[in-house]
C-alpha cells in the first residue's frame, strides 16, 4: 500500500516535547504524497512554551501541510459526516487525550475530531507521547488497544532510568503504521 493521495487528518495534541518529531513526520508524510490537514488541541493551538511560541507552531504545521488548522469545535465537527480524512493521526497524542477518547469525552477539537471520523469506521492512529503511560495512563492505552478502530505507533520507553512512566512512540513508524491501520492491522505494540 502507498500513502499517495491517503487523505490524513494530523491531529496534534500538547507533548509540546515531541512537536518538532510530529513536524518532521508530517513532512515525510507529504513528501510520501499523502494529503494533511492540521487539527490542533485548544492547548496546542495557544500555549506558548520552552518548545515555540504558540502562533510559530499552528504556522509551521499549516505550512508543512498546506491547509489552514482546524483548531475550534465547529470545524471538527464535520470531519465525520463529510468522510475528510480516510485516517486521523493524534501525534503526539498526550495521557490526557487518550483519557478522553477513552472515556468518550470529547471537548478539544482533536477528540471531537477523532469522535467524528470514527462514526464512519474509519481508523484512528495514536502517536503517543506521556509520562505517565506506565503508571496512571495505562489503563487508558489498554483500553484503547482493546477498542475497535484505534491503532498504535509501536510504543517504547523513551528514557527508563529518568522517566520509569514514560512512553513515546518510534515517530519514524509512523508510515508503516499508517499503512497497516489502513489495512485493518495493528503493527506490534510495544517495542524493547
């Protein structure tokens, strides 16, 4: 399977951390001819950090895509019921949005994204990126994992010895991973 012409929703939520690996994928991504539009958390979309500047971030991922930003309720909304995208991709996915798309909450306009483009079985890709996905946030990846539609970037611990907790996903799998989640295939989780 190719990526060409793939209609990919890039959902990003705040691992401002990892946003420049979510920057470079995304580049990949469109150099592989696959079609992004950017969809950003509240928080992604407005807090400046030791990562960028708030506006820089929407700007640069708007330019590496092409496409203006999803970035409220309204917009997301539609993503569903028009069939935008034939994958939504949250990278970085933080504990918090899994939380939520877990627990079917759906209040940024990345989960009422995600909630929107699963209405039509389509498949949804979480690049995660916690802290706390050993501890607090596992019950949440193991539900996911569990749920119809949801697939993971293979995930693996990004620092054992400062971070015991702490997960992120291989960021260069992202490709592959969205192939085989097109294809109905979850690519080996967890990585060691």
């Amino acid at each position: 399977m190719s990526l060409k012409g793939i209609r990919i929703g890039f959902a990003m939520s705040g691992s401002f951390c990892t946003f420049s690996k979510a920057f470079d994928q995304a580049q990949r991504l469109c150099e592989a001819g696959a079609r992004l539009t950017p969809i950003m958390s509240f928080n992604a979309a407005s807090l400046d950090t030791r990562f960028g500047p708030a506006k820089e971030n929407v700007k640069k991922i708007e330019d590496i895509c092409g496409a203006k930003a999803i970035t409220t309720l309204e917009a997301a909304e539609p993503i569903g019921p028009k069939k935008m995208f034939d994958i939504f991709l949250i990278c970085p996915c933080t504990s918090t949005t899994m939380g939520k798309l877990a627990h079917a909450i759906y209040d940024t306009p990345v989960t009422l994204g995600a909630k929107s483009h699963l209405r039509g079985e389509r498949s949804v890709l979480i690049a995660a990126s916690t802290n706390d996905a050993l501890s607090a946030g596992a019950k949440n990846i193991g539900q996911l994992l569990n749920t119809k539609h949801y697939y993971f970037v293979p995930l693996k611990q990004d620092d054992p010895q400062a971070k015991p907790s702490s997960l992120c996903c291989d960021f260069t799998l992202i490709p592959q991973a969205a192939e085989a989640a097109l294809g109905g295939v979850q690519l080996q989780p967890i990585l060691f």
